[in-house]
C-alpha cells in the first residue's frame, strides 16, 4: 500500500496512448488504470480503490465507447487497485477477474481483515463499505488473454512491490502497440512504496525482468503517476537496487536494526525505508547464506 495518497485531482478519463490502448490517471491515490481493447472485447487493469470508484470507472468507459469489458486484471492486491472489482463484476457476471496466486491470498486476507487501512484515510468509510471480489483465474509465471487480433501477455516477474505482482505487455501482430504496465513496480509520482508485504531483496531482480520486456519507444505505465519510458525504470531499478545492497552490508557488518536507518546512506528518505530494511533483515538472519549483491 503507498505510504501516502496523492491528494484528489480531477479523474482524467480514458486517453488511448497507443492503438486501443488507453489509460485513465485518477485523481484519488493518482492510480492509474489501463483498458487494452481486440476484437473480442477489452481488458481492464486494475479497477480502483473502492466499489463506487469501480462503478465510476465503468461510466468513463462507456461514456467513451469503450468496451465491451471481457477480463480484468489485478496487478497485485492493494485495495486501491482492487476494489473496484465488485463494481464491475455487477456489471459484466461472467468476466474472470486475474492476478497472481499469491495476490489471491493477499486479497482474501484483506477481505477478512482490513484493519491496516489507517483511520485518517481519505474515503475510508466508502472504502471499508466495498465489497470483496477475490480473483476467481490465477496464474502462476505466465498468462495469456488472446483479443483475437491481438493478446495481453500477464507475467510475474518475481516478489517485489508484493508477492503477487505482474505486469501487462500488449502483444500486437500488426505492431501498432508498444505498451508495458507495470503495476507498482514503477512510480512516477512518488518513491516506490515499500510496505509490510515487500520484498527489498527481491524487487531489483524483478525489474531487470521489466526492463527486459522493455525496449527503446516502449510505453510504461506505473501504477502511480505520469507515463515513463524504460530510462525511470532503469533508474529506479539502480536505486531499488542501492536499497537491497545497502541492507545486505548493514547485515554483513552486524549493524542492530533499531540503528540501520540512521547508519547508512539511501537513495531515498530514510523515513520511507522501515519496513524495507526490517523485511530485508528478516530475510538476511545473522548466519545467513551469502547471496550475490544485487
């Protein structure tokens, strides 16, 4: 979950950055959701922070003729990306809703207790009143959702941001669409967000696989923010990077964790890197194995 949501701006509807692909930047926690359409219909990711917000989303969708939705995507498990999912299961009963197995888990758990959402958050009480539509397709490595004419190709490229990431590559025959979404795995607006449920270590190699799916004219879309190319990436891959390294030497050098944030220097503001140093000593006991820096 972002550490701090960015605060509410006007919602821009859907604007098509690429043949049939378009993306709507939402003023609330500035998320933003990507619809991919083919000639069986369109593919939603991502639906938004609460039910309502969901149902909001799917009146911009048809106010632009987009649609018929035919599957939607979850990135990973944070409510502001998945709780839109009952608005539009209301609307489209049969369509699957995908994401990773371990984002299931996630989401099922937060159905049974959404106690870490914090009291001052905004739109809590519409948050809280959503209800629950837990993925019903997972995958495991890769999935396939075939448009006819073209496919969007769903991979988890490892834990990162959450257990259950993935990323969405639009895989076009007639090459009219370069479009890469990221999830949370990217920020534009915003440092990367470190939670409870990341994974420090992890997350460089993660994006060397998002780098990999990437190439010079490649649109990115994050899951916050404005639209990168693979340079923010790349840049935010080293400085992911430089945090998994530096909790790797505090570790090797037995530095106590109560003192590691104030014994390195970090490429981001030390107040934002709690849970990543204390999810990397977790994962780095003092007998550890050594592992390659990253």
């Amino acid at each position: 979950m972002r550490h701090a949501p960015h605060q509410p701006e006007p919602d821009v509807g859907f604007v098509e950055v690429a043949d049939r692909v378009w993306v709507s930047r939402r003023g609330w926690y500035d998320v933003n959701l990507t619809a991919v359409g083919g000639e069986r219909g369109t593919v939603l990711i991502d639906t938004h922070g609460s039910e309502a917000a969901g149902r909001a989303v799917l009146d911009d969708l048809a106010a632009q003729g987009i649609g018929p939705v035919v599957a939607v995507v979850n990135t990973h498990a944070h409510h502001d990306h998945v709780l839109g999912n009952a608005a539009l299961r209301s609307s489209y009963p049969d369509v699957p809703v995908i994401a990773h197995e371990a984002a299931l888990a996630e989401i099922e758990e937060w159905d049974r207790d959404p106690a870490g959402l914090p009291l001052d958050a905004p739109r809590r009480e519409e948050v809280l009143a959503s209800r629950v539509t837990v993925p019903d397709t997972t995958f495991s490595s890769v999935h396939v959702i075939d448009l006819g004419d073209r496919a969007v190709e769903l991979v988890h490229p490892g834990p990162a941001h959450t257990g259950g990431d993935l990323v969405a590559r639009v895989t076009d025959p007639a090459g009219t669409a370069d479009v890469l979404v990221v999830g949370d795995l990217v920020e534009e607006s915003d440092v990367p967000s470190y939670g409870p449920d990341s994974h420090p270590l992890s997350w460089p190699l993660a994006l060397d696989l998002v780098i990999g799916l990437t190439g010079p004219d490649t649109v990115v879309v994050p899951g916050h923010g404005r639209l990168v190319g693979r340079e923010l990436v790349e840049e935010q891959r080293n400085d992911i990077g430089t945090v998994a390294e530096t909790v790797r030497d505090l570790v090797d050098r037995g530095v106590p964790l109560d003192d590691a944030l104030g014994a390195a220097s970090w490429p981001y503001p030390a107040e934002r890197l709690a849970h990543a140093v204390a999810r990397g000593y977790d994962a780095l006991p003092r007998a550890r194995r050594r592992l390659p820096l990253v």
